[in-house]
C-alpha cells in the first residue's frame, strides 16, 4: 500500500510538471501565492535539524547522512541548496528523474527517497490556508535530496557494498580508497546534473548488462511454468511431452526464431531444436553437447526473478572495479572457468581454465573448530581460488614443483599409501634441508606429524603437475597460472578442481601473447625450450646459436626463467552474468556460493 501511495504522489508530481502553459503560469507563481518567506524557510530547515531525536531521520526510507548533513547545513548557516523555494521545477524533475533510473543499474529508486521527496514536496505547495507546516515539508525535500545524492553518488562511483567487508577472506581486488573520497563533492557542483550524468558507470560491459536488465524486466511479466526434471535425458530423435515447454522456454528466451520457421511436432527432439539447445548451453556455460540432461534442464527452469536478481548483483560486482580497457589485460573469470587475453576491451583469445575446489559445506563450522584446537588435522580444505590482481613478470619454463605441506598430508601420503613406487614413478626427490634421502629411507609416517621434515620436490617433466609453463605474478597466496598433463578436466562443465591455482589448456597461445615484442625471446624458441617440435631448422640453429645468452642466470639444467619485457596486469574475477564481445548475456552457475552470500546483503534494503 505504501509503494502505492508513493507511485500516486510522484505520478501527480510529474503531472504538476507537464509542459503546458496554465501549469507553467501556477508553478511560476506558487512563491506570490504561497508567501514565501526565505527567512522562515531557513529557519524550518535549521529546526529540522535541530531535532536530535527527528521522527522525520528514523522513517523507513533510512536518511543516512543525516547528522553529517547536519554539520554541512550549520557551515553554510542552514541556508537551502537545491530547493531554495517552491518554484523548483526543473532541478526537482531531473533528479526524480535520475533516482527513477536507478532501477535501470538495477537499484531500488526507494533508496534515494524517490516517492518521498514528491510526497513532501506535495505537501509543501498543498493548497491550504491551514498548512502550517508547508516550510517543514520543503525543508525535508532539501534534506532528502541532498542525502539521496550523496547515497547515490557514492552508490555510482563505488558499489552499494564493500567487497572486502563482505568477502575479507576472498576478494583482493584493488578497490576505490572511500576515506580518501570527498563526501561532500556532490554537493558542491555547479550543475548537479551534469556531475551526476558524469559519474555514471560507462564501460562496454557495464552499460550491456543493462540493457540485458531491461530486457528480463519484461520476462517477470510471465508465468514461468516449470519443466519436469528426470533421470531420463533426451537427444535427437526422442519424443517426450516435455519437450513442447522447452520449445515454449527457448523461443521466449530468444533460442529459437519461429519467425522464418514452421515447428509442426513440440514433442519431437528435432534437429533444429538441437543447434538452440546448444546455443542455450554454450550461454550458460555448459558442455555444448545437445543431449538435454538435468543440468540442461535446471538451468532452463531458472525464473525470471532469477535472472533478474542475478543481473543486479553482477552490475554490483562491475561497480567495485574498472578493467583498463584501454590497455592489455588478462582475465580470468571463476564461474565461466575461462581466461581471456583482452586487447582495447576486446578478447584477443581465450583458453577454458580449472580453478580451485569449493570449500566443504560445513566450512564455517570446521574451521571455528580449528581456530579453537589450532590442530592442523581439524583444519577444512580450503582451494577456492581468490579474487585478486597481480602482474605476470616472468615464466618458469620446464618448472618443478614444491609439494605444499597440505598436498603432502592430504595426497601424497595415500598414493604412497597405495603405492609404494608413487614418488620414484612421479620423478619426485625428497630433501631433508637441502639433503637429497634415498627413497627407501622416505618415512610415510612422517607425513602425519604436526612438522613435516621432509621436502618434497618433482623435477620437470612430461608427468610434472605443473606440466611445462608456470605463469608468475606475485601475490601472498602461492598462486599461479600453469600448464598442467591432466587433460580431462577441461571437458567438465563445472572444472573447479584445482588446489588454488588456476590451470590453463593453452598455455602456448597465452605464452605467445606476453611474449609479443620480447627483445630477445618468441613463441618458437619457448617451443624449443620446453621440448616441442619447431618445423623451421633455421630457427632451432638459430636458438642454439642463443641459448647460453638467453638461459643466462638459469641455475639449473632444464627449468629455465623468462622475464618478460614488460609486466602484464592480471585480474581474477568472479561473475556470474556478463554480456560478451558478440552481445550475448551469459549466465554461469554460482560454484563457491558468492553470489548467494552477496545477496543478502545487497537486497537487504533493495
């Protein structure tokens, strides 16, 4: 009932303000008619601020600022600034306008009082000779216009959250300094509405995401009737009565064009149901295979709200940080499970990737266990690969790989367990210092003591967990990007499988992108390096020739370190909708819950 009434009194706002000259002469005129005194204006406006226990500061719409915007009102003797009378159509309509069109960013108009400055500004100019309190009303306009533009502005530049509040364990994304920012700029401008129509979000992808808001605004129009989901999967050929509701989803979602096309039988698995079957999977992420199984099926039962609420939270996530579109950048996006080499905003290529493992469900319960026992036995897994930002300065060619303590505890004690020629097999060395022990002196029990005395070491090698290239940025976690010998987790949809660190399917194709303008090295002499075939035998002469030079300060035989010529900025993000470079909205499942725990939060007051 409330939003009700708040939606009449700005419709008869709007109203007041329609373009035609017998509103225009009484809006002109409303100062003469009402008597307006500024003295006694500015007098309400100081009292209402004087009230310390203010019923007016506690309503629901929540006035955030409002002891800060008392001090900035006392500085300036409580003298208005943008509702200076009751003569204040054009500045008043255009932010009714701009807090209306936050719902556009996917932002409840609510939270920048929207209905509630129309409400008392209704009051103000109501004409009665009985409205004492007609300065009281416009004073409250001044002071809920100038904390909704605060909020918002704030809202623009920054997010509606902090990601390092919320996420103080996983988002290390570098973030806007907010105690550096002025709180106060936005009500210093010369023309609020230029300042505000500047501070909007513009990049490519933010203003995509948009429009793909807007456009699923309409879906929740309609009724989403759900699709069965059974064991049974169905592939070209089948007939199931399902089938007629998927043709219904698909063609309302945009798979699928009836325009040009004639569809004679809804329950036949059909040949050009296929190829929209795969385009919807490919959107959402899945293994584009055409067989319509549960996964198919859950993802084409999401609700319009769903998607919805989805958008919103990512437009969120695309206000906390700007990529340098002007630059060159990698980027790898958790949920899709894919990396991107961005050229001017543009995906120059991109390599399917494996992140880390989610946490275990009871995590949060674990690990309060553990901060009490400190017993690195009652401590959870945690893999989930961070969001963070680093620089890739250098490549590790032919790598070997340090056994983290918690690889040796949790892996390598049970496949030497079960096999006892494991770390011969494996080309693993095992040190005590920096003394290389026989193998047959390795103790497994050992591997279970709260100190760990051995180091365990695999040399390069085609079976070397790191597989050949190993991707450096520097960062307090111990993550990288690597190659890897494991190949059949890139066929799985859902590829969060790794210890943290993020393996990557080309890595050729990546190397040869950082490498671009190296003085000394390119993509065929890393070929040589790490043991591929290069057709052109001038080259391998030529290498040879060069490399002494080029393994210059190498300290070892085979593993070789490539600094690059110039650092590659890196971002490991996490979002579960984005539009792509062909216009496309994606949609990705939500693998560590971030977007569940996110939602709380920003639709607390949403």
């Amino acid at each position: 009932m409330k939003t009700v009434l708040l939606t009449i009194c700005v419709s008869l706002l709007i109203m007041l303000f329609a373009c035609n000259k017998e509103t225009n002469q009484v809006e002109q005129n409303l100062n003469e008619k009402l008597k307006f005194s500024s003295a006694d204006y500015q007098k309400a406006l100081k009292d209402l601020f004087s009230r310390n226990d203010s019923a007016f500061a506690q309503q629901d719409s929540s006035i955030k600022y409002f002891d800060t915007l008392k001090y900035f009102y006392s500085t300036r003797n409580f003298e208005p600034l943008f509702i200076k009378n009751y003569e204040i159509k054009d500045i008043l309509y255009s932010l009714l306008i701009t807090f209306k069109k936050a719902a556009e960013h996917g932002l409840n108009p609510e939270r920048y009082h929207y209905g509630l400055i129309s409400t008392e500004y209704l009051k103000s100019i109501k004409d009665s000779s009985e409205n004492n309190d007609r300065y009281i009303s416009l004073a409250k306009v001044e002071l809920l216009v100038s904390d909704a533009l605060i909020n918002y502005s704030y809202h623009m530049r920054y997010g509606v959250l902090n990601p390092k509040e919320i996420f103080p364990d996983s988002y290390f994304l570098p973030v806007a300094d907010i105690k550096k920012r002025e709180l106060f700029e936005p009500l210093t401008q010369d023309s609020i509405i230029q300042y505000l129509q500047k501070i909007q979000p513009n990049s490519e992808r933010y203003k995509g995401l948009q429009l793909s808001l807007s456009r699923f605004y309409e879906y929740l129009e309609n009724q989403w009737q759900e699709i069965p989901l059974t064991d049974k999967k169905l592939e070209v050929g089948d007939e199931d009565s399902s089938l007629s509701l998927i043709y219904d989803r698909l063609i309302t979602l945009g798979f699928l064009d009836t325009s040009s096309i004639k569809i004679y039988n809804f329950t036949l698995y059909d040949s050009l149901l296929v190829n929209s079957i795969k385009y919807f999977q490919v959107v959402n992420g899945l293994n584009d295979d055409g067989v319509i199984g549960k996964n198919t099926i859950e993802r084409l039962n999401t609700t319009p709200q769903e998607y919805v609420d989805k958008i919103k939270i990512n437009l969120e996530r695309f206000r906390w940080i700007n990529y340098p579109d002007s630059l060159q950048y990698i980027l790898v996006n958790i949920p899709d499970f894919k990396l991107y080499a961005k050229v001017k905003g543009k995906t120059f290529f991109d390599s399917k990737v494996c992140t880390g493992r989610k946490r275990p469900s009871n995590y949060e319960k674990r690990y309060k266990y553990y901060k009490k026992t400190k017993n690195w036995r009652d401590k959870p897994d945690d893999w989930e690969t961070p969001n963070m930002y680093g620089e890739i300065s250098y490549l590790v060619l032919n790598p070997t790989w340090n056994v983290p303590t918690s690889i040796m505890r949790e892996e390598i004690a049970t496949k030497v367990k079960n096999d006892s020629s494991y770390l011969q097999s494996r080309n693993f060395k095992v040190y005590i210092d920096t003394l290389e022990i026989n193998l047959d002196e390795f103790d497994i029990t050992e591997l279970y003591s709260d100190t760990i005395p051995y180091k365990i070491v695999q040399d390069p090698g085609a079976g070397n967990a790191l597989g050949k290239i190993k991707f450096m940025f520097y960062n307090p976690f111990g993550i990288y990007l690597h190659d890897t010998p494991s190949r059949i987790p890139f066929t799985y949809s859902n590829r969060a499988v790794s210890h943290g660190c993020v393996r990557v399917e080309k890595p050729l194709p990546l190397a040869e992108f950082l490498l671009k303008d190296h003085p000394k090295w390119n993509i065929d002499y890393l070929k040589i390096e790490i043991g591929q075939k290069v057709k052109d035998k001038s080259i391998v002469t030529e290498y040879n020739r060069q490399r002494s030079t080029l393994r210059k300060n190498s300290k070892s035989k085979k593993t070789t370190e490539l600094i690059l010529s110039k650092k590659m900025p890196l971002y490991i993000d996490y979002y579960t909708a984005w539009v792509d470079d062909n216009g496309i909205t994606n949609f990705r499942f939500d693998v560590y819950g971030r977007d569940e725990i996110l939602k709380e939060y920003f639709f607390l007051n949403n």
